[in-house]
C-alpha cells in the first residue's frame, strides 16, 4: 500500500509530531488520492469520501503522538480512514432497512435449490482481476444491502483480517463471518446471469 521510503516517511512522521504545518501539507498532498480511493469505496459518494478523509487526516495529525514506528504509517492511516468513513455509514444504516433475502438463492420445498449454482462462490479480489467483471462487480457490490457491502468490502477489497473488520464494525468475528457468507452468496445470485453467460 505505501511505496514512500521508510526514511522519508520516518522524517515525515517526526515533522508532524513536531506540529510543522508544512508537514501536514505534505501528507496531505502524499496520501491524499489512495486514502480517498479507500473512503470512496465504502461511502460511494464523493464529497462524503473528501469529508471522511478530511475528518481521517485531522485525527490522525491529533493521534500522531500514539503513532507506533515500529509499524507501517500508511497501514495505520488506512484503519482511521476506514474508521471514520464507517462512522459516515452509521447514519445511513439507520434509514436504510433493505433486507439481504432477496438477493440470495432460493429453495424448493425439498430443499433443493431453484436454479442451480453455475460457478463456485469467488472472492471479491478473483474477480477484480478479470478486467471485463470490474464495473460489474463494483454496480453489483453496490447493490447488496448497506451492512453486507460494507463487510464484503473491507474483507475482500480492502483486505481487513476477520478480527479486524469486527473491531472497526463493533461487532464479533462470528456476525462477520456470517455477514460475509451471506454477502457473497447475494454476489453470486446477483452475478449469476452473467458469469453463465445469459447476459453476455
């Protein structure tokens, strides 16, 4: 995620702890674009993306002291973007009540399933390699109820671990692991027509 040389970076950090206005300018300007792609992905509207990365970058020029060296700078900034672009989400899930159901596979009475899966359950990450799936996938994604989107994103595309993607969501590994299963199931269901080709 950070390609900055550990020394300018360390100088940097040392700067800003020092409260260098200069400072602040320039980790603005270094980290400006890959954090706002990250709040962009979650909040999918931009000026509530500048807003979370502009709240993101005061806290993190506040909590600058509690910067740990030993770890990666840009890793640390990534969480308090992902943070308070959570934060933004809190709101909207309130409104928000859409349902998961009706985006996933239906059952007979049997039990068995009305339309067979085609494909096997692939990660976000597998089929943003496939340059001909990548705006489906992002419509797709954005399609699935708010809480499903927002784990299904910070697991597969941002590449937060089970833990923690439960810290920053409040909740528990077991709620993520579900939310997640369930939210690629919807991808899947929501994908179907064209990974079988009916829709290509």
């Amino acid at each position: 995620m950070n390609d900055v040389p550990a020394e300018d970076e360390q100088q940097l950090i040392e700067r800003l702890r020092g409260g260098e206005r200069e400072a602040f300018e320039m980790f603005v300007r270094r980290y400006c674009n890959p954090m706002y792609y990250v709040a962009r992905r979650i909040l999918r509207h931009d000026d509530d993306a500048r807003e979370a990365m502009q709240e993101a970058f005061l806290s993190a020029f506040r909590k600058i002291q509690q910067f740990d060296a030993r770890s990666q700078f840009s890793t640390w900034l990534h969480r308090i973007v992902v943070n308070a672009s959570l934060k933004k989400l809190q709101v909207r899930e309130r409104r928000e009540k859409r349902t998961i159901d009706a985006f996933l596979p239906t059952f007979t009475d049997d039990d068995h399933h009305r339309i067979e899966p085609r494909c096997p359950i692939l990660s976000s990450e597998e089929l943003a390699q496939r340059n001909e799936l990548k705006e489906l996938l992002h419509q797709k994604i954005n399609e699935l109820p708010e809480i499903y989107r927002t784990v299904l994103l910070l697991r597969d595309i941002e590449g937060l671990d089970t833990e923690e993607t439960a810290q920053s969501l409040q909740t528990t590994t077991d709620v993520v692991k579900t939310r997640l299963h369930r939210a690629r199931q919807a991808l899947r269901t929501l994908l179907e027509p064209w990974l079988s080709g009916d829709q290509l």
